[in-house]
C-alpha cells in the first residue's frame, strides 16, 4: 500500500461521504415542488434540511481539496477540460443556498426562491452521476493528459444513463429522509413518492450495469477479477435487501434511511475500485523525472 493508494482511497471516501450527506439535502429538493402542496409542507421540507445542507458542502470542498493536494495533475485536467460542467455544478450549489436564505425571509417572490430551490437541486444531482458515467467511461486525452473533448461529448448516452440513475438514487434517499422528518399527509406522499423513484432506479440500476459490462468491460472486469469486488457486490445486496424490507414496513423510516446509502456508497467509490492500479501506475510516471 503506497502513499498515492492511501490518497486514493481517501478521496473516495471523501466523495462518497458527499453524496451520502448531501445527497438527501439535494433529493429533498427535486422532491419538494411534487410533495410540497401547501405552504405549510414546503415550509417542512425546507426545515427538514435547514441545519445540515451548508455543513454537508464542506465534504465536497475537502475531497476537491485532496486531490489537488495528491493528484495535481487530475486536479489541473479536471477544472480545464470539465470546467464547464464543474461551474454549473457550483452555480447549482450557490443557487440553493441563495433559494435557502431569501426564501425564508421574502414571501413576496416565493415562486421564484421555490423555483431556483429546486433547479439547485436538480442540476447538481443529475451532473454528479454524469461525471461519474464518464470517469468509469472514460474521456478523450492527449498525452499531456488534457481533455480533448467538448462539453456536450460529456452528455453521452452512457453518461446520461449514470447520471438518471443516479438522480433517482438521490431522490429516493432524500425521499427516506423527508419521511423521517414529517408527518401527516405530507409524510404518506413522500412515502408514495419514495417507492416510485426506488423502483424506478431499479429497473436503471439494471439497464446501467448491462450498459457497463456490455461498453465499458474494462471497468467491470476490474470489479469481477478480484476477491474483494465480489465481497462489495455481496455486501450490497444484502443492504439493499435490507433496505426494501425496511421500506415496505410501517414505522421502519429511520432503519430504511440507515441503509439507503448502501446503494450510494458505490458512486463515487466505485472508480478507484475500477482503475486505481492504471491511474497509481500514471501518476507514477508522470512525477518520475526524464
């Protein structure tokens, strides 16, 4: 196990702590125009979230942190090539902080902080797994390692199938979330609402994984070829198993949240799982001096 090891898993801890915290703060969002019917729910839904989302930010900030500490050449290639979909990202995030703070405190507009509530939501959660689709894909470089590619080759069928997969994976933990904090008729909604965006994400999971062993070989190759992968897979579906058992029973919201981050977890940890020894290998090398 070497340093660049270490700070590869440790990134990708960081990254999955992410979309795990923020990940029911920005499905609460995308779900709050579709529960949220009066004033008094969307006033629940914002309070569900109020004191954590800006405290959950800062995994995001630590993990692009550490790559710039450890791995500046990704870093470098990442916010050039990417920065387009990065700065959208950004302004999504900024957004919902902005929709946050001026709808507490401005009714008059309050249309258009809900609006932006939910477009700060949408767009972050939909570009994560974007991003995600075209790390395990893989991008055009030279062999500089700059990205040669354009923004809109980033939106490719693949990626936009990871990315949908993962919008309705961070629904429904924002869903399990919002269900913990509420009750009444806007709790049985958000409830309704949780089991059509899981089983919806189900049948992409599925389509997603042929997708990947079918296009993307090398990726799964990496996971099947190893001890550990099939442990992962294991593991897996055991929560998720879990987590169905939980959703299906009247009281389990708390148990059925606990176990909705299994299913997260191997967003954005999955990657280093994929390609860890090939980009250990690259970095190695290009630090080596002619």
């Amino acid at each position: 196990m070497t340093l660049q090891n270490i700070w590869f898993f440790l990134i990708a801890f960081l990254l999955t702590g992410y979309v795990v915290l923020d990940g029911f703060d920005l499905g609460a969002g995308v779900l709050y125009p579709f529960v949220a019917r009066s004033e008094d729910d969307r006033a629940a839904v914002r309070a569900s979230i109020g004191p954590v989302w800006d405290g959950n930010e800062v995994w995001l900030l630590t993990g692009a942190g550490a790559v710039f500490a450890a791995f500046p050449a990704v870093y470098a290639m990442a916010f050039s090539g990417f920065y387009l979909a990065i700065m959208l990202v950004l302004f999504g995030l900024i957004l919902r902080a902005v929709s946050l703070e001026f709808r507490h405190g401005d009714s008059s507009w309050s249309r258009l902080w809900d609006a932006t509530f939910f477009l700060g939501s949408l767009v972050p959660a939909l570009l994560v797994g974007v991003a995600l689709g075209n790390v395990i894909r893989g991008v055009p470089m030279n062999a500089g390692g700059d990205y040669t590619g354009t923004f809109f080759q980033l939106l490719n069928p693949y990626s936009l199938l990871v990315g949908l997969t993962g919008l309705l994976l961070i629904v429904t933990h924002g869903a399990a979330w919002v269900a913990l904090k509420t009750e009444g008729a806007l709790h049985d909604a958000v409830l309704r609402c949780r089991r059509i965006t899981f089983w919806a994400f189900a049948v992409l999971a599925v389509a997603t994984s042929v997708a990947t062993i079918a296009t993307v070989s090398r990726a799964s190759d990496h996971v099947f070829a190893r001890p550990i992968g099939w442990a992962f897979l294991v593991l897996l579906a055991l929560s998720l198993l879990y987590t169905i058992w939980q959703m299906l029973r009247k009281g389990g919201e708390l148990r059925s949240l606990l176990g909705s981050p299994s299913p997260l977890s191997p967003w954005p940890g999955s990657p280093p799982w994929a390609t860890i020894p090939r980009s250990c290998r690259r970095a190695a090398r290009r630090r080596r001096p002619a």
